[in-house]
C-alpha cells in the first residue's frame, strides 16, 4: 500500500466519496454490536485489538456488514479476499500466517487422540475453549502471538495497516470460524477432514503415529491378528492411559466405588478470561440524548471496578 499525500494526510482520498454499492457481496450477519459468537471468534478478534488494532478494526466494521467483501477463501497459511471500496476496480486482500508443520502437527494429533474429551468434542464439530492450552502446551498457539506474524496485504493506497478492507477482511473471517469451527484449524495447516480422520485412525489403533505424521500402515508396517506392530505393544490412548497400570480388584470390592473415578481426575483447564471492558470497546459511543462518550467512559470504569 502506498502513502497517501495531501494536507491533513487525505490527499487523493478527497476525491473518492462512499463505497460502491455490492449485489450479493458477503454481509456480517451481526448488524449491530460486537461481531463474533463463539469462544475462538471472538478470542481471534481479542487477540487483534490486543495489538493495538481496535480502532483501526472498527474502521471496516461497516464494510463487513454493508456487504462490501465479494469474496473470501481460507486456505492453509493464507487468508485471502476482493472488497469493494470507492474505486471501480475492487481491492485484493492477503492475509499470511505461518502453518503448523506435519511434524508439530502429529505431536497435537496424538495429545487431542491420546484424551476423550478432546477427540469426543471434536469428532461433534466443536472446538472445546481448553483447547488454546493444549495446542500453547505444545508449541502450537491457535492465535497470532505478535502482529508481526500476521502479514497484511492490500492493494487500496491507504497507508494505514490494517486499512478498512482489511479490517473488513478480519470481521468476515471472525464469522467464517463462527460458521465452521475448523476453518481456524484450516488456516494453521489441517483440514476438517483429514484431522477427524487421523483421530479415529489414532483412536481405533491406538497406535502413535511416527515422526513424519504418517500412519504404521501408510509407512509400510501391517499391524498383526493381535492387534500389535511386531512385539511391540500398541501405544495406549485414551482412558486407557490412565487405567494401563490400575491392578484388577474383585468385583465384591469395587461395588462401592462404582461412580467413583479409578483416579484423581486432573483439573480442568481454566477458560480463558475476556477484558471486562471488551464489549465497550466493540460498540460505538452511546448517542448524546443517553450520555455520550462520557458515559462509555463511566461505564468502562465501572466494568473494571466490578473486574478487580
């Protein structure tokens, strides 16, 4: 994007006026307040006004929901989309973030097969909200750790980054994952299909998968009428982990305890806590017949009381 020119920095901007109008452009479906329904949507746009960007966010907010995007296409390491600004010719969106690699990616396959929860959760079509830990236990955070591993790109002369199309970009986005789940995943490098198909590979095997992400059958290994790779025994998985060294105990003295876990049950991650000013700093000012932007400052004050 080039600098603009110009007193007061508007330059060539005087010249163009509203947006050209888009039929069958893709609309927010949220038409008021904050964009954003589940827990990683609105993680993802947390994160982005985390790096300063909330002002610069709201100023493509209108566009999202004026139907501006004519297009958006996630694929893995690339976010891409054509927004339609003032000019005639639509302006081209790239939004980069680095993928996983296939090595990185069999170690949070095998933790997400190696644990119910994760893999029940998932196999339903749902991103369960511990699942930002398991994934920063591992080496993998879901979300941009610095701004600096976002690369943005757009094509308009505005100097400003992120510019309204690609603030526009970033909304629609937010809902694409609303909208399916594992588009987020999709962006860091796996598929919807191919992850669920290595959890059950991983789940009805039990076996772990090699260095390389690849299957024991894939790498030429046949698993034998036994159920194990040569004297090998298969890799537990599951509740099978924790139940592996548990000694066989007589039915007369296990009735008691029947609801009873076998062991502790560790703790469940905490979900992770939302600034409690957040959805302030979602909605635009309050109009001047109940307040203003004075009373948008009283409340902020009062949400980070009631915070502390």
């Amino acid at each position: 994007m080039t600098s603009p020119t110009g007193t007061g920095g508007r330059g060539r901007f005087a010249d163009y006026g509203r947006p050209r109008r888009v039929d069958g452009g893709l609309r927010a479906r949220s038409s008021r307040g904050a964009i954003g329904v589940s827990w990683w949507s609105r993680r993802f746009l947390e994160v982005l006004e985390s790096f300063a960007l909330g002002t610069r966010l709201t100023r493509g907010r209108a566009y999202a929901r004026a139907g501006q995007v004519v297009r958006l296409d996630i694929a893995p390491g690339t976010v891409t989309s054509t927004v339609q600004g003032s000019r005639p010719r639509p302006y081209q969106v790239h939004i980069a973030l680095p993928v996983f690699p296939e090595q990185l990616w069999a170690r949070i396959e095998a933790e997400l097969a190696g644990q119910a929860f994760f893999s029940a959760r998932l196999l339903a079509g749902d991103l369960p909200a511990e699942l930002e830990e398991l994934f920063t236990a591992v080496g993998a955070p879901l979300f941009p750790a610095t701004v600096t591993e976002l690369a943005q790109r757009c094509s308009c002369p505005d100097a400003a980054v992120p510019c309204k199309h690609l603030a526009a970009t970033f909304y629609l986005l937010a809902e694409a994952f609303d909208a399916d789940p594992f588009a987020l995943l999709h962006w860091r490098g796996r598929s919807r299909d191919a992850l669920l198909d290595r959890l059950r590979e991983l789940r009805g095997t039990g076996t772990k998968p090699s260095s390389t992400g690849s299957s024991p059958r894939s790498a030429g290994i046949e698993p034998s009428s036994t159920g194990t790779l040569g004297t090998d025994r298969p890799a537990a998985a599951g509740a099978a982990r924790a139940l592996a060294d548990l000694p066989v105990a007589p039915l007369a003295e296990t009735v008691d305890r029947f609801w009873l876990p076998p062991v502790p049950l560790p703790d469940r991650p905490p979900s992770l806590a939302s600034r409690p000013d957040l959805l302030l700093r979602q909605l635009g000012a309050p109009a001047p017949a109940i307040g203003g932007p004075g009373l948008l400052e009283r409340l902020r004050q009062a949400y980070r009381q009631l915070g502390e």
